[in-house]
C-alpha cells in the first residue's frame, strides 16, 4: 500500500532486534541524547543494550504535517481564536471552555483502512510510544509531541470483558461488554488522559515555560493518576482533596508518590473553585479535565473499544458521569472514527449518574434548559460526588449528537448492582455500579434491547472502593444489603465446621443428604 510506505510510522511494527545500531553506540560510555540536553553516563566498561527509548530516538522521523491547537469549543474550523498546545491556556476569550482541534484534512489524507491497520500494527507492543493504548493514537492525540518528551507507563489496551453471566442473569442479554478502564495504572481511568496532559508538561518545562508544578482537585483518582505520572517525570504535583470524602486506597497513591497533599474542609467543587484561582496566580499547570489535554487521552478508550470489536460498532457505550469530562472524550473518539472512515457511525452514549449527585440527570430530565449546579450528597461512588460539573457543555453536546440518554442510581440501586456485578465474577467499583444500575432501568423500560450490543464503560479498579463493599456484606449500612454474602464464623472443630459446609450443600443442591 503507497500510503503506509509513505508514512514511516509503519517502520514502528520492526521488531527491535532487526533495527540496525550504528558500532559507535557500542561503546562502554552510553551517551543517551534527549531533546534538551546530552546525558553521559559512566557505567565502566558496560556495554548497555540499547532502551525502547533510543530506540524510538534512531527511527526516522515520520514525515508528516498532522498538528492540533487549541480552539473554543465548539468553534467551526475556521475558528479565528486559536492557541498553541504549547500555550498556557485552560478558557477561551469569552471564558468557555476549550477543546483540542486536530488537522482532520491532513489527517484524512490517510483513508480509514488505514488508520485501522496502523493501530492495530501498534497493539501488544513494546515499541516507545505505542506500546500504550494511548499513543498507538499518538497522531490523533498529540501528534507533534517529540517521543522522548512522553511519560508514559503503557496504559490502556484494557480488558474488554465479555459480562456473560450479568448479562444472562440480570439483564437478559447476550452481549454486554464491560470495558475495564480501571485496570490500570493506577487504577482509574485518569490514566489515560493524564499521560497526555503530564507528557505535555514535561515538554513545556524543557522548553523553559513557566511550570513549576502541576497540581488538580480530585475525588481521589485524578490526584493518583496526577501524583504517579508527575512522579515519573521528575516533576513537582499538588493535589487538593475534600476532607474524609476519598477512600484511603484513593488517598495513600499520591501521598506515596510524593505529592503535597492538601486536605480541605470542603467539597469535591470547594476545592476545584480553589484550584482554578490558585492555578491563575502561580506557575501550577492545571490538570483537572477542564484543561482539555487530559479528553485527547481519555478519548482513545472509545476508539479502543471499536478496535476490540474488530471496528464493529456497538448499539449502547454507558459512561459514569462526575465533571462530565469523560462522556465527551468518548463522543469525541468516536466521532474522529466516524469522520476519518474508521467506522460508519456512532453508538448512543448513556451518562448514568448517582441520584445524590445528579445535576446533569436534572439538566436533561429539563430539556437542557437553563443548566443548575446542585450541592452533591454523600454517595458511595464518592469520585462522581460532584454538583458544579465543568464539562457540562461538553456533556450536553456529547449527548445531543448520540440520541443520548442520562440516568440516575439510587445508593441502593448502585450498591445492589455493584455486589451483583461482583457475584459474578467482577470486582467493581461503586461508579461501574451506577452505569449497571442504569443498564437495569433501560432495560427494565425496554429502551435497550435485548439483542443489543451495550458496552458499560468500568471507571476505576473495585480494591479502591473495598471499604464500601465490606459494610455491604457486613449489613452495616442501614436499609442495605439484599445481595449481602456476610462472613461466617465457625469454631474451630471439625463438628462446627461439618455442620456448617453440610447446611450450605444442602442450599446449593437440595439432593444432597445432610444427615
Ligand atoms: C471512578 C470514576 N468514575 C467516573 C468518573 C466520572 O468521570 P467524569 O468526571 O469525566 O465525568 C470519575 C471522576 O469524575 C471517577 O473517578
Ligand atoms: N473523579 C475525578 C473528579 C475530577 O475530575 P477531572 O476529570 O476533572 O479531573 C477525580 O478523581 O478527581
């Protein structure tokens, strides 16, 4: 095919070892050359074989003109305000919000086919950068960021998990998939955009830009995605988090990863309205959603689940929605799929939110008119405990152009699936537990079928959550625990415990003789 010999980033499916090392790099002293700066390291006379990233340093550059820039959202192609990614820049003129625009006729130079066969060439890789589920997009995410300037720990490429015995015997279906983003990194699906947004960093201060740190507000996996990746690059993070309101599996990453960790007597939105003021006055990089870097990595989750499905497109993709940031990079990624001829249209998007904390849920419920932030209850899916959502134009523009649809969970309902989903082999989050509990309601209204293909997207890894999962089964929350599985206690003689396993037999199989 004359495209892909005319684009060397196809050179990338070599495998390592057929790449050809110039003798001058087989000497003891290994000099390693980075964008900025030479680096020599002394390691007396021990030839190092050459890293994933010298490696990606000797491929040849691909010749290519693919760019992006920043653009108001929403603006048209021809927008006349416009930034460099390279800018410090969170809001446009006007105060809205930002997106990230990409060249799409430069990049539709290149038909679907063969972005198709490109990052499928990319998957199961070792090869720096696109071993990660991220940058095996990395033309249709940053596509001008330099290689090395990239910290990345191979995220994405998750399980696409086909939920048979759910899907069976809870909602009658035969194809539902759960998409486990939280198998991850750090275990959330943060990972995915904040590769980007720290890479992004990391090149703005070798270019000497005003960054001294980078710091967000969070529910507790923001800041541990923020912490790890800034820890990685050498670079100073900050995080603000509501007092007592994350788990403490949420809260030791980003103490561990040596973040300042600031715990405020506030809510989830007291400390985002902190971070945005504090960001404008200090040389802090913002890397909270509303900076829009984080959505070009988060969106690469949607054209993960098409590859999956071999560029199948599902019927449904239901998403778990806090500062609604996520719901439109998955819109995002599959509209870039749809427009450069990678598929020929979009699943329906379902934002499924906690009852206590709905304010998009009564957005939509009021025909988009005239948005209200609430004041977000405590709820189990404590990371969507959010009531002044900052992507909510994003949101709305995502669900208008799906045939959207939002849905709330009560704290029963999202528990009930939560330990349902488990039951069958899952171990979920509370957040993954309000999309299933979502997917329970449609279904159960008949707005999705049963022959339909649904993808729930799972958002964070369930040992983050397991507090929540032990007073469920423990029947410590009031008016809880329909499905609870509680710990038996038995003596320890071998009567007690005989009794014990005879009774349970019996339960599972009533021909089996107790006596
Ligand atoms: C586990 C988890 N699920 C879902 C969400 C919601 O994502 P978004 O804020 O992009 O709507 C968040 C964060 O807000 C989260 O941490
Ligand atoms: N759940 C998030 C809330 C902040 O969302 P963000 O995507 O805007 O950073 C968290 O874990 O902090």
């Amino acid at each position: 095919m004359l495209s892909s010999l005319l684009n060397p980033s196809f050179t990338t499916t070599l495998p390592i070892h057929s790449i050809l090392i110039p003798n001058n790099r087989r000497a003891s002293t290994v000099v390693s050359c980075t964008s900025s700066h030479l680096t020599t390291n002394n390691h007396s006379h021990v030839s190092s074989p050459p890293n994933i990233k010298d490696e990606a340093r000797r491929r040849p550059a691909a010749e290519n003109d693919f760019t992006a820039k920043y653009v108001p959202f929403n603006a048209g192609f021809d927008s006349p305000e416009t930034y460099s990614l390279d800018e410090i820049v969170y809001r446009s003129r006007s105060g809205g919000l930002l997106d990230v625009q990409h060249d799409m006729e430069a990049l539709g130079r290149f038909d679907g086919a063969y972005w198709r066969a490109l990052f499928d060439s990319r998957v199961g890789k070792t090869t720096w950068p696109y071993g990660s589920g991220v940058w095996s997009k990395k033309e249709w995410v940053l596509p001008e960021i330099d290689p090395d300037d990239i910290v990345s720990a191979f995220e994405g490429n998750s399980n696409l998990f086909w939920a048979e015995r759910f899907g069976k015997q809870f909602v009658g279906m035969n194809d539902l998939w759960v998409k486990h983003c939280g198998i991850s990194h750090t275990g959330s699906f943060k990972d995915l955009g904040m590769t980007v947004l720290v890479s992004q960093v990391n090149r703005l201060r070798k270019m000497n830009r005003p960054v001294v740190g980078v710091g967000c507000a969070s529910t507790g996996d923001t800041s541990a995605a923020l912490s790890a990746y800034c820890a990685s690059a050498g670079i100073p993070s900050i995080v603000f988090l509501p007092a007592n309101k994350i788990s403490t599996a949420q809260l030791i990453q980003p103490v561990s990863n040596g973040s300042l960790v600031l715990s405020i007597n506030t809510d989830f939105d007291g400390c985002m309205k902190l971070i945005r003021e504090i960001t404008a006055e200090l040389p802090i990089y913002l890397a909270n959603s509303l900076n829009s870097l984080r959505l070009e990595g988060q969106k690469t989750a949607a054209i993960e689940i098409l590859q999956q499905f071999n560029w199948e497109v599902p019927d449904w993709v239901i998403v778990p929605g806090g500062n609604l940031g996520n719901i439109y990079a998955f819109y995002k990624g599959f509209k870039m799929c749809k427009e450069l001829g990678l598929v020929e249209r979009i699943p329906r998007l379902v934002c499924a939110q906690a009852a206590n904390a709905n304010p998009l849920y009564l957005h939509y419920k009021n025909g988009f008119k005239d948005f209200n932030a609430v004041k977000a209850e405590t709820t189990f899916a404590s990371a969507i405990q959010i009531g002044d959502p900052v992507s909510i134009d994003r949101a709305v523009h995502a669900l208008r152009n799906t045939e959207g649809i939002v849905e709330e969970a009560t704290e029963e309902e999202l528990m009930d699936a939560m330990v349902q989903a488990d039951s069958t082999g899952m171990f979920i989050c509370p957040h993954t537990g309000v999309a299933l509990a979502a997917l329970i309601k449609l279904r159960n209204r008949g707005v999705i079928g049963a022959g339909e293909r649904v993808v729930v997207v799972s958002t964070a890894h369930g040992l983050k959550f397991a507090q929540s999962k032990i007073d469920y089964h423990s029947g410590l929350i009031p008016g809880m625990g329909r499905y609870a599985n509680p710990l038996v206690s038995v003596k320890a003689d071998f009567g007690s415990v005989m009794d014990v396993l005879k009774d349970f037999l019996h339960n599972k199989s009533p021909d089996f003789n107790k006596s």
